[in-house]
C-alpha cells in the first residue's frame, strides 16, 4: 500500500487523523520508516510527555519533521483552517496523503443507545471524511485512506453505531474512486492497540464472533 518513498514523494506532507495513539501512532512510524519527510498528526488534544518523546525520538531517527495539530476533525471550520495552516507551513510541499484513523467507541446493545451516542461515534468517522474530502479536493493526492473495521460486514451486537460509522467509510472511498479520486478503506480486525490496549476480554470477544 505505501512503499519506500522515491525522493519527489518525500518532499510532501502526509496527514494522519487520530494520529496520537494506536493504529494512528503506528502509521505515523510507518510512513516515517519509509521516507516521508513531513507528517501532520491532527487530534483534539496535545501529545502525552511520552508521545511527545517518541515523536522526537522518531524524528533523529528517520530524520523527518512530525507536527501535531490541535484540530476537531467532526467540524468543516475546523478542518479547512488546519488544512490552509498546513500550506503555509509547508510551502512547497503539497500534502500528498491522507490516513484518517480517528475514532470514538460507545458501545452497547442497540436497545441501550440512545441519539447521542450514534453521533458521538459518527463525528470523527463521517463528520471527519466529508471534512477531509472536502478540504483537500484541490490537492493531488496519492493516497486517501480510511480506518475501517471487519464489524461494517460482520456486524456487532453491542458495536452497531460503530459498525454502521464503518460501512460509511467503506462507501465513501467506493464514491470517491467513481469519481477518480484516490480512496481506500482497510477493515481492521481486533488489534492490541489503542482502544484495545490490554483489554484482553474484549479481545476474546471480538475473536470469538470471528
């Protein structure tokens, strides 16, 4: 999906959404172990001390530039201010990718969730890739990829906001390939990471329905 990068791709920026933590976090190291020369982490929050100290030990060790930027990705405003912010810190280096791995669980059994917690999750996940379409309509980008999970076709008793956040996601990188754009969504599984960190029960569930 993203090889070793020749030396015209690595003067470009790559955009990772939810990029503090988790399968964020290990794209960040990824894109940096294969050359990408700036990388724009955009979460709500600041980095933890001990992110901060592995984004800088990253840093001399691929020799790159990784900046994290405050940003609400659920709100358009948001998003194109980050996106114009970008450009001006990075003046000849077009953002050339898009990984958008934000995500917020609520889970419950569908007689349990209310409104509220279906827009909660579907904020980041749908909210955040119109956002990010829209915002980067005029960049020529390689890669828009989205975070999605094995639950928008296997479905999830107690995930249904999720899995249903996740099927959009499917779709609209099939809309966006009809239209000739880059667009790809990857179905993750059950992974030790992020959300999922030593939650060893939920794992066994998860694995348990397949």
């Amino acid at each position: 999906m993203f090889p070793t990068l020749s030396s015209h791709s690595r003067l470009a920026v790559y955009i990772v959404s939810g990029g503090l933590s988790g399968l964020g976090f290990e794209t960040v190291k990824f894109i940096s172990q294969r050359g990408g020369e700036y990388i724009v982490i955009l979460s709500r929050s600041k980095p933890k001390p001990d992110v901060q100290q592995e984004i800088l030990n990253m840093e001399k060790q691929c020799g790159n530039s990784i900046t994290s930027m405050e940003c609400d990705i659920s709100v358009s405003e948001h998003v194109h201010k980050v996106i114009s912010a970008i450009n001006l810190k990075f003046p000849g280096c077009p953002i050339r990718g898009v990984f958008h791995s934000a995500v917020v669980l609520r889970d419950g059994l569908i007689e349990t969730l209310d409104r509220s917690l279906y827009e909660e999750v579907f904020r980041p996940k749908v909210n955040g890739v119109l956002n990010l379409h829209h915002a980067t309509q005029k960049c020529k980008l390689d890669y828009f990829v989205c975070y999605s999970s094995i639950s928008a076709f296997l479905g999830n008793s107690s995930q249904t906001n999720y899995a249903a956040a996740n099927a959009f996601l499917d779709l609209f990188c099939q809309y966006r390939r009809k239209l000739g754009l880059p667009g790809q969504s990857i179905n993750w599984g059950a992974l030790n990471l992020g959300l999922l960190l030593n939650k060893e029960h939920f794992q066994r569930f998860l694995e348990a329905k397949g």
